[in-house]
C-alpha cells in the first residue's frame, strides 16, 4: 500500500498508476480511528473498482472551538495495518498546512480562503448544534474529491445528514464522483458503531444502544401501520429512553421525523408515501466519568411504500 | 463548432472528444457580447490548447437584486457567429435551471443550494458594494469548471479582484486546473472593454476613458518614484478626474492602492518592494439619457521592482 502525506504524491501516484478513461477509483474519506463501519466502506469500494483510496485526516474546519478536536483518537499505525491488510491501494493521510494552506483558526471569524455550504440541508438537525459543522465537511469533501479524482465515494448512513449534504454539492456543483450510502454497521446490541464510543465505558455503551431501539421501535410501528401521527412515534421513543434519561445517562438533543430528500420535518401524520428518516442525537454521560459526555447520533430509514 | 446547452452534452461531447491524459482544453467563461477582450482570452487559449470551449451564461447568482440582470445586453446569435469564426471548438450555453437546478432567486436568503465563498479577499474593493459578487462569480465557476474540466481557463485583467478570488480558490480546492489572467484590451482612448460599456452613448464612452487617464499617471508616478506616499497617488488621480467630477459626469465608488497577492491596502508609503494594483470603480452617468449610469472597474499594475 501507498502511503501519500502531500497532495503532489497524490497527484503523481494517480497518474503513473491510473487510467483515467477505463479505470475506476473508490473513495472512503475518514478521519482514522478505524472500526467496522469504515471496513464495509473499504469492502464495498474494493469489490466496485479497480483502485481503492482511503483518507485519513482529522478535519478541524468541522469541529466548533467547544468541541474535541484535541482530544479526538488518533491512530496511524493501527490504521495503516488495518488498511494494509485489506487490500487498500493508497492511504491518504494530510497535515492539515497541506489541505489549509493559509491555516484553519476554529474562530470561523478569523478563517481565510474557500469554503462551501450546502443552503437548505445544513441548518437543520445537526447543523443546529453544530452550526459550522457541515460547512467544514463540505469544504475538506470538495478539497479531498479534486485531490484523489475518485469515480466513487462512500459514506456510512450513520452520518446520514452527511450523505445528503455532500449529495446535493457533488450533483449540484457537477463533481465527476458518485457518492454512495452504505448501511449502519452496529455492535451486537445495536449501537452503531462510531469512533466517539472508545470515550464510554463499557457500562455506558451497553446503555447506549437503547439509543437504536428506541428508533428501530419507532421505525417498526411506522412500517406496520404506513400512518402514524408523529406524536405517537416520538412518544414511542420517548418511553423507551425514559429510565435512562430519569437516571442521567441519556440526555436528548433531538429526535427528527424527516423525509429524505430535503430533510423536512413530517408534520401532524407520519406516512409511507415517501421515504421516512427517523433520526437522532443523545448526550451519553459516561458512567465511569461522569465529566466524559459523549454526543452520538444514529437513525433509521422507513422506506416509501 | 459543437454548441451544447445542457450538462450532459458536454459531458458526453468530451469523451467523445478527448484524451485527459495527452490532450489540453483550454476554456473561456463569459457572460456573452464578446468584444475584443473575450477574443484575446480565446486567441490565447487556441494558441495554447488542443480544444478550446467558451461558455455563454449571464449568471443570477452574481447580481444584486437592484443590480441590472434583466437589462444585461444577451446577443447570443452574434456571439456564436464571433465564436464560430475564431475557431473555437465547443461553446456551453446552459439555462439557468440547468446550473442551479433548485433554481436561483436573487434574494441570497431564499438560495438553496451548493455555495462557494472565498474569505480573505472577496470583501474589499468590489465586495464592499456588492456583497455577494464573488461569492456568485465563485460557485458558478466552480460548476462550470467541473462541467468542462479544462486543463487552464482563462480570465481578463479587467476583473483583477475575481482573478485573485479565483487563483485562491482552485488553489486551496485543489482543482485541477491552471488559471491564466491575460492582459486588458483597451480602445483607441484607453477605455478597458466591457459589455457595460454599450450602455453609455459616445460621449460619454469618450469621458470614461479618463477613468484609465488616471490610474495610468498615478502609476507612471510610482514606477519612476518607486516610492511614493499613498496620499500623493489618489491626489494624482482625483485630479485628473475633478473635472468630470464637478460636471457630474463621474462619481467615485473607490480607488484602491493593493498589494496583488491578499488585495490589502498600500497605506503611508506605497512602495514597489511588491507589485501594486492600482485600481478603481466609477459610476459613469450617461450624457444622452441621464438616467443611466454605469459602474465601471479598471486597473493598473505596478510590478515589484
């Protein structure tokens, strides 16, 4: 496997290995701390094309000054072992002076040079909590896309917002990469995997993957009856986070019932005619420390019937 | 000469067409009503490149809502003629609908939508009167770019501001291709070329040309002086400009003394250890029908010494 640092490798190693007209590359954007969720990214881009890239790049224009950039896992040689032995063709692993040239200041005021945003699907869900948030990931996405020039990229459904975000700049500012959406990879009691649950103990990730079965509870009555009132879906969720919200482990940023297109929220009846996105952020206090609270997201998809 | 209107003709007519690997594209973004400044963008671009493709799109996103979209001179007959007969190989004229698919009201709070904005040097000068300019000029570059993947594009002097916008942009996003600023064509009185310009009757196109009159012995001064202070340079130019002050003929927006790398102001004590772009906006008041003016932009460079 090829390991680039700087963005001229990554250039030089496309056009000595690649043949552009015949040739296919796959894409998967991380910011390391690999798990399985990133693995079945690895895979499906390994059996599509004939080359697979990976990114490794923890991207600060995405992360708000409160947030945890500092503190967030890094892992390189772990990393580049996992992907070694997957199979994977180039690793691209930049410093952020090499993707920010004139520097990336978390104070959004003091930024210089281009940014993107994504008007519409950004304000929305975690864009309220995270206002810059998807700003930052559109921004490095377009940046990583001119560099590497895949013919595919792959995204997990657990940022599923994401997806959509990148979705609509990609058609819409008429990139030449198809973005795909792959499927929740989750542990076996249903939380979905994410490099932020190494911060809970194993106590309170055991309690966090009442996070999923609250929506998946939702998600069936909704696919039983075709037409719920959205009401009732929340209040489903609702009971079953209740003990863990009375103790203190769970505390809700939001719960949506969006459609997936432009992610507006249903109102009044939640129907089948088109497909439904139940989604979710949960404050998890740890257990083992409680100063730890950990912010994770997960969602469902009722398909359109 | 191949004219395509919608994104997938150009998209089929460049594979149909073109070896990325051995073969360039040089390509001309305009708003249409060439004049001789376009042609010399295309002449450069032909002597450069193996295909040479100008596209034709007067873009809503880079007009204010007071500003003159509607009345914007759009001769396409005529420009496909000009084109056809200087060799150009393909000419992209798209519908809006067909760049901003969401579609793309003037007012900025109902756009929805991928943007680009480039923060550092999109707000002075041009960006003070009009806010939004670059970050249009901007996003459908960006667009426009991905559509045609030219290998280098080429841009006037003229709009020196969204040159510099446009170098930081497919820098920082790491586009891949090359942009070019070729020098202002002027005519015989010194007046820069605009498609603006035939807004303005005869007598008053012949007043305009004072605009450059200025600029050009303010820079005259600096580049036998090499040092000057700031204060003497505008007097220069004022001077040269009072008369058609006082007649109301002119009306100064700015005068901007830069340095050509962040557009940051010269101040005290202008000196050639740096290029300076000496440069200006003029709203020009029609003799014939007083109830038109014309804002129009010029600009010198003074290169380091």
């Amino acid at each position: 496997m090829q390991v680039c640092h700087r963005v001229g490798e990554v250039v030089q190693w496309r056009k000595s290995n690649i043949d552009p007209r015949v040739q296919t590359i796959g894409f998967v954007p991380t910011m390391g701390c690999l798990h399985e969720g990133h693995m079945s990214l690895i895979k499906a881009s390994k059996k599509e094309n004939d080359f697979t890239v990976v990114s490794i790049f923890v991207n600060p224009s995405q992360f708000a000054p409160n947030e945890d950039l500092d503190k967030y896992p890094r892992t390189l040689p772990q990393d580049l072992a996992l992907l070694e032995s997957a199979g994977v063709d180039m690793c691209f692993a930049p410093s952020a002076k090499d993707i920010y040239p004139q520097g990336i200041p978390l104070n959004v005021d003091e930024q210089r040079g281009p940014f993107v945003t994504i008007l519409g699907v950004s304000e929305q869900l975690e864009g309220k909590t995270r206002p810059n948030f998807f700003r930052g990931v559109a921004t490095v996405v377009t940046k990583l896309l001119n560099i590497v020039s895949p013919t595919t990229a792959y995204f997990g459904q657990k940022d599923i917002q994401q997806f959509i975000v990148l979705k609509v700049m990609t058609e819409q500012l008429f990139m030449n990469t198809t973005i795909k959406m792959m499927p929740i990879v989750r542990d076996e009691a249903g939380l979905a995997l994410s490099s932020r649950n190494r911060y809970l103990c194993e106590e309170s990730v055991k309690k966090a993957s009442n996070i999923h079965r609250g929506l998946q509870t939702a998600a069936a009555l909704l696919t039983e009856k075709s037409e719920v009132s959205r009401q009732e879906l929340l209040t489903v969720i609702e009971q079953i986070w209740a003990p863990f919200v009375a103790s203190g482990d769970f505390k809700v940023d939001y719960i949506s019932i969006a459609d997936s297109f432009a992610l507006q929220e249903k109102r009044d009846v939640v129907s089948r005619s088109s497909d439904t996105i139940i989604s979710c952020a949960v404050y998890v206090q740890d257990r083992r420390d409680p100063s730890t609270t950990v912010r994770l997201i997960d969602n469902v998809i009722v398909s359109k019937r």
